[in-house]
C-alpha cells in the first residue's frame, strides 16, 4: 500500500515549519508528501525548499493563486495528482505524534475512513511553541488542553469499532480513507469555498456510498496549534449544501476532482 502525507497549508509558515519538523520524527514515513496551498507567499516556499532538502520522502508542492478561501479545490487538485492508494490528510497548523503516519497506516481496512485526536494547544503558549519549535507532548504538558487525548495506547484503541454516519468527534485536520473512495463520490464538493463543512459534507457522501468511519482513540494523535478563527461569512450556504447532500441522500457532486484526473497541474 503506497500512502501520501496530505498537508493544506495557507499562510502561516511559521506553524507548517512546526508541522514539517514533526514529519522527519514519524516512526514509519508515508511513501510521498503532498502540500496543498492555497496561495501562500514566499515565505511558505521557503519553509517547503528547506524542508524537501532534508527529507528522504518525495515532496510536492502544489499552489493555486490567492482569490479567497478555496482549500476544496487546492486539495482535489493534489489528490487528482498522486498515484497514492491511500491519502492520511492533515492541517498544516496541527502537530504530528510521532507514531501518526504508522497509527494511521496500521488501521486502513477497505470500506472504512479514519479520523483521530485532537489535542488543543492553549492560547498562551501558542507562540512560545513555534518559537521554540516544541513538537512533542505528553498527558504533563502544561501547554495542551484535552490530555487525556494525548494518551497514546494501541491496546485502548482496539475498543472503538466503525460505524457509519457523521461522527461527533470528526475532525477534517485528522483523517485517511482510501483514494479510490474519494474518487467514488467526486471528491470535495467545490461548490463550497469559505471556511465551514468541506470536509463533514464529503464524509456524508462517503457514508451514503457505505463507507463507514472509525475513530482513532488512543492513537492517530495531532496537537492543533491556536489561531483566531477564520471568516464564516459563506457556513450559511455551506450548511444548505450539506444539508441537500443529507436529505437527498447525495453520493456523487457534480463539482468535484474528477475534472483534474489525468490532467496536468503546475507542482513547485
């Protein structure tokens, strides 16, 4: 099973830095990584070139012009790219525990997507971290919220099944599934842009098409570094179009990746 390390990133160097130094620390590597940008400066490039020097693991770049929040698009593009079967994606403000990528890797069964924890980093200590690039936590860190999320235990995390529906605990910066799945319902719906429901609305249609979720307790970890919340000026319309894709019971959008299968797209 070949696998991809999916980042999106906009912006914000200084926490993809942090994220990036967590990947040279996994206990397995993905086979590729792929950055999703939705129209960073130069200042992201450069944390990226840096990084591609010291990583044994093909990087690509992939870049789309600054016209707005438009992170469904960024990340059909760059899934539509790889050959990768399968794709554990990641926000590129969220930390890495170093047996992510393996977590991960060990739980993807055919006909289930995965999602893990979240752990929240307090507003206090958000810039002492990336300024002092600290990447590992434990249940003692005065720096996180949530630590009993931080526990990682391979034996506790048999004990959580799959099912379907859109679980309580999912969270679109903590997730894999497998390419061919995403392929199936056409991927993100870009009909959405703004912040809000991108990654729920493509987990309802994953569900209709039987796929089921299962949570990884104990294992899967991310610490999500904090920032002020973006702009929900479209989640009104958003809602509306998850909203459809529930009663309609909806599979396949019909603005989604398939546009870019087999289509060129500029790498960096």
């Amino acid at each position: 099973m070949k696998t991809a390390l999916l980042i999106s990133t906009y912006n914000w160097p200084d926490a993809l830095q942090l994220v990036l130094d967590s990947v040279l620390v996994q206990t397995l590597p993905p086979n590729e990584i792929l950055i999703a940008d939705d129209g960073s400066d130069s200042k992201t490039k450069k944390v990226i070139d840096d990084f591609i020097s010291k990583s044994s693991v093909s990087v690509k770049h992939f870049w789309q012009e600054d016209i707005g929040f438009r992170k469904s698009i960024i990340l059909n593009k760059t899934i539509a790219f790889t050959n990768s079967e399968y794709i554990i994606q990641v926000d590129g403000d969220c930390i890495l525990h170093p047996n992510f990528v393996e977590d991960h890797t060990a739980f993807a069964n055919r006909g289930f997507y995965l999602y893990g924890s979240r752990v929240n980093i307090k507003q206090p200590f958000a810039t002492e971290i990336l300024m002092k690039r600290i990447k590992i936590f434990n249940v003692f860190s005065k720096q996180i919220k949530n630590k009993t999320r931080t526990l990682h235990s391979p034996f506790l995390s048999n004990f959580f099944k799959g099912k379907l529906g859109v679980p309580d605990k999912f969270r679109g910066c903590n997730f894999s599934f497998w390419r061919d799945d995403f392929i199936a319902v056409n991927g993100y719906n870009e009909d959405m842009t703004g912040w809000g429901r991108e990654d729920s609305e493509l987990i309802i249609r994953l569900t209709n098409n039987n796929v089921k979720g299962r949570r990884l307790r104990y294992r899967g970890i991310v610490y999500h570094i904090w920032h002020k919340i973006n702009s929900k000026a479209r989640l009104t319309i958003n809602d509306s179009i998850q909203q459809e894709a529930i009663n309609k019971k909806i599979i396949f959008c019909s603005n989604g990746v398939s546009k870019y299968i087999n289509k060129e797209f500029f790498t960096d």
